[in-house]
C-alpha cells in the first residue's frame, strides 16, 4: 500500500505536516531530499537507489511495500523529509528477514521541528504491524542529532565499526544502533 496519508501534525514551525505512505510517483523527490543532506553523506540510499534519476524510480518501483517502508513528511505539497525502512539482506535470508533497516532524512530548513522523531515513531509502529523483531540504523559517530533522535526512541548503540565508511580520503567511524520490538 502506498501513497496515502497516514498522520498529520503540527511542526514546530507551525506549518502543516503529512506522512504518506511514498510509491512510483516520488522517486525523484526522495532522492532530492536526500542529495540536499550533502551528497557524501548519504552513501546508504545512494548505493541502494543508484544515482541517476531513472535508476532511482525503477528500485523505488521494485520495491515491496508488504516489507519495506517508504515514508515522507510533505509541507505544503513538498517532499521535507524521507525515511526508508528495508528489509534486511533484501529478505532473501530468512536468518535476517526479521530485520528493518532504516534511514532518515530531512531537508535542512525542516530539522529540528520534531518531524523526524514522528517519522520514527511511525516506523516502529509498522515494524511491529509487520512482523518484525528488529530495527537498525547505521549512524556517523559525528552525527549527534541522529543519534539523540533515534534515542530517544528507544535505539540503543551495539557498537562503534571503525573506519567503516570512506568518503573521499577520509574514513568516518559509525555506530550500529537498534530497537528490538
Ligand atoms: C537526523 C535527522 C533525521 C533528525 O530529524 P529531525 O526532524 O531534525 O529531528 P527532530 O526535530 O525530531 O529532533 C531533533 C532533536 O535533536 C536534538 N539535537 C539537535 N542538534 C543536536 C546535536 N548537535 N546533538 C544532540 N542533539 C541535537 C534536538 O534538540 C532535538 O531533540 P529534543 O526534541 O529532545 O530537543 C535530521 O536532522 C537529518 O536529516 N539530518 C541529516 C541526515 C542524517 O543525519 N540522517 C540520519 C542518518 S540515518
């Protein structure tokens, strides 16, 4: 099921906010809300969706919504923020299917309003309507924010991968966090 509402709240900038369910339509929305988080930093959906535009909307199109999230916050009929909930070694293991990977991403003048706390929130719900047991997120030990937000909602961190990612010359630490439902 996709592209329906599922929650609307108030930001704390005081505008209106949706959260639908994304499809087909949304692709090249999406991935403009994630290249404006910095390009380099969004190295996860990149590599999971391809770059160019078509190759974007034909993994988004394959998706299968019964076990992957595909989640935005609209303002005023513009795609803010995005958060992607996959299926663990795309479900062909049945050891990791129970896994929800997750990534979150808001466009910058939308941070800090607490829409990406509700994402999450959202999220966790339909994990658990859907069967899953788990919920993980990859996060930059530089990235306080994140951190603090997926926290705050019960994440937990299981560990610092060292040198796990390289952008550039330079290789960033990250922190597995999760949530077992
Ligand atoms: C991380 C991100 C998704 C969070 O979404 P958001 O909508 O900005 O988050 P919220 O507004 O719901 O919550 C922000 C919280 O972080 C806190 N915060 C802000 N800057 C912080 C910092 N440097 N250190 C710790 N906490 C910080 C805020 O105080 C707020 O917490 P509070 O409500 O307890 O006061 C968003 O900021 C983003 O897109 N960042 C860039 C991409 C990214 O880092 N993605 C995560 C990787 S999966």
């Amino acid at each position: 099921m996709a592209e329906e509402d599922v929650l609307k709240f108030i930001a704390g900038n005081g505008e209106k906010i949706v959260l639908r369910l994304a499809g087909c339509d949304d692709a090249e929305e999406i991935i403009s809300v994630i290249k404006t988080n910095a390009p380099d930093r969004s190295y996860e959906l990149m590599e999971l969706y391809g770059t160019k535009p078509d190759s974007v909307k034909k993994y988004i199109c394959s998706m299968d919504f019964d076990k992957n999230l595909l989640l935005v916050a609209v303002a005023n009929n513009i795609v803010v923020g995005a958060l992607s909930g996959i299926q663990m070694d795309g479900g062909k293991r049945p050891q990791t299917s129970h896994i929800l990977n997750i990534g979150l991403h808001m466009v910058t003048a939308y941070r800090g309003l607490g829409i990406g706390s509700q994402m999450l929130r959202f999220a966790i719900d339909w994990a658990k309507q859907h069967s899953f047991k788990k919920l993980e997120a990859n996060i930059f030990t530089t990235n306080k924010r994140s951190l603090h937000v997926f926290e705050r909602v019960g994440f937990v961190e299981e560990g610092t991968r060292q040198k796990r990612i390289r952008i550039g010359k330079q290789y960033i630490d990250e922190v597995l966090v999760g949530k077992v439902l």
